[in-house]
C-alpha cells in the first residue's frame, strides 16, 4: 500500500470513530430539554374568621385546585396547635385528621391531576387545653407542603371564643326583610321584582324543600336550595300586574317557604303593590 493510501486510510478511521464518539456524546446529553410539566396550587380563601363561638367545635372548608400544566402532589399538612386539625377531601373520600407536627405525622401523599380540585377541612376545638383557657381570641395555621413544585402554604383560621354562648343547634331561616312595598305601579309599565337574602343562621344544613306564591301573578326564584351554616342565598321575587288585569287599589301577595326548620317549616315574605291602572 502506497504511502498515500496509507495516510487516507488511517484518516478514514479516525473520522468515523470521531463520529461515532460524537454521536454517542450527544445521545448521553442531548436528551428532550423540555422543562416537566408542574402543578400549581389554587387556595381562593387563605383566611377564615369564625367570629365569636361557643364550646362546640368549628369547621371550616378550603377549596383548593391544581390550574398548573403537571400533577400536583402534596406531602405534608400539619397545624400550629394541637386544637387544630386538619384534613383532605377528594372524590368523597377524606383522609385521617393532621395536626402539629411532633416527627411522627402520617404523609398524605394526595396527587391533584391538572384541573382536579379538593378540600382542606379544618377543625378548631375550644376545649383541647381546658375550660379555663377556651375562652379568649385565637389565630391559628395551616401548613400544606407540596413536592412538584417544592413550597409552602399557609391558611388560618381566626375566633374569639365565649363559653357563654349560646349555639343554635338546628337550621334556622332568617331573611334580610319580611316584606317589600313596591309602591304606585302602572300596569302598562310591566313586571316589577325585589330580592330577598334569605340566611341560615343555624348550625345545621337549612334546606329549602319547597316553594309557593299566593298567586299566578308572583313568581319566586333561590339561587340555592341547601345553605351550609351561615350561608346565604337570593330569592328573586317577580310581580305582574298585568297578568290577569289586577284590579286598581293596593294588593298583597305571599310567598312561601318551605324548609327543615324545626321553628319555621313554612316561612313566608310578602310584597305589596297599588295599581293605579
């Protein structure tokens, strides 16, 4: 072989073993760059003031919610005192209550998908150190941690607590004003409405199971049926003078509520109305 063939040759070689060596390197790192995907968690109401209670526990719920592009996965709840405890509900299922951390708290490794949404119900007992040192106002926290991304968030719960008061122990209906006046309406002008806030200021589920209007011409909308404690609702409340030619003069019609009220099974708010043509 002729000295040229010879230079060529071993040329040749060195070029595809620096090319193998060079795809290989960048089989090792040239890899799919693309950052993974990550959750982020949603927490609409970080802050929850209960206002003044009794002795009775009180529990509050924490809507929370994956908006990230990856799962979320949360690693650690935990509460600043061991009054508080607190707890994850997802697809109707509610994990074991966490409290403070003293090293030896369960992991509730829950994964939200993106989109997917859960609860973080919370508990406060007055009593957990003694009648003489419930009463008094109190702030207490809540630490969720999550691994994907790594961070820390917090949700507290304020009050201030009586151990004089009194709780309600059943639903209980209240509403903003029993009645509406609408006053001199012309019968040409068309229907005429009112909202009514209608509040359970009970401790217990107020259901409202049925409604009724004295009349044809009222109709009555609630924008919610079942009120938590404490919750409220509108009723819409519609009147039409024309409907059947109401005669002119000052009229009244009812509406009635029915509901799982022990005290208030059938509650009833009026409207009033003169026509005057």
């Amino acid at each position: 072989m002729s000295k040229n063939k010879k230079q060529n040759y071993i040329l040749g070689i060195i070029g595809v073993v620096a090319l193998l060596f060079i795809g290989y390197m960048l089989g090792q790192g040239g890899g799919d760059k693309t950052p993974k995907a990550e959750g982020k968690l949603e927490i609409l109401e970080t802050d929850y003031d209960f206002g003044v209670i009794g002795l009775d526990n009180v529990t509050h719920e924490f809507p929370i919610k994956n908006i990230g592009e990856g799962p979320l996965k949360i690693s650690r709840v935990a509460t600043s005192c061991g009054c508080t405890t607190a707890q994850l509900q997802k697809g109707g299922e509610t994990s074991v209550k966490f409290g403070m951390d003293h090293g030896n708290l369960p992991k509730p490794n829950m994964t939200l998908e993106p989109g997917e949404e859960a609860v973080v119900l919370v508990t406060y007992n007055p009593l957990t150190h003694g009648l003489k040192n419930a009463a008094g106002t109190f702030r207490r926290i809540v630490y969720i941690q999550t691994d994907n991304p790594r961070s820390e968030y917090e949700l507290s719960i304020s009050m201030k607590v009586d151990p004089n008061k009194k709780i309600v122990q059943n639903p209980k209906i209240e509403v903003n004003q029993s009645s509406y006046d609408f006053g001199k309406i012309n019968r040409k002008d068309g229907i005429v409405e009112t909202t009514f806030t209608i509040t359970n200021s009970g401790s217990e589920e107020l259901v409202i199971e049925d409604m009724s209007t004295s009349c044809g011409c009222t109709t009555a909308e609630l924008s919610s049926k079942t009120l938590k404690s404490g919750e409220s609702a509108d009723l819409l409340v519609k009147f039409d003078p024309d409907f059947h030619k109401e005669p002119q003069g000052r009229l009244e019609r009812t509406v009635t509520l029915f509901t799982n009220d022990p005290d208030n099974s059938e509650f009833n708010v009026d409207i009033y109305a003169e026509i005057i043509e």
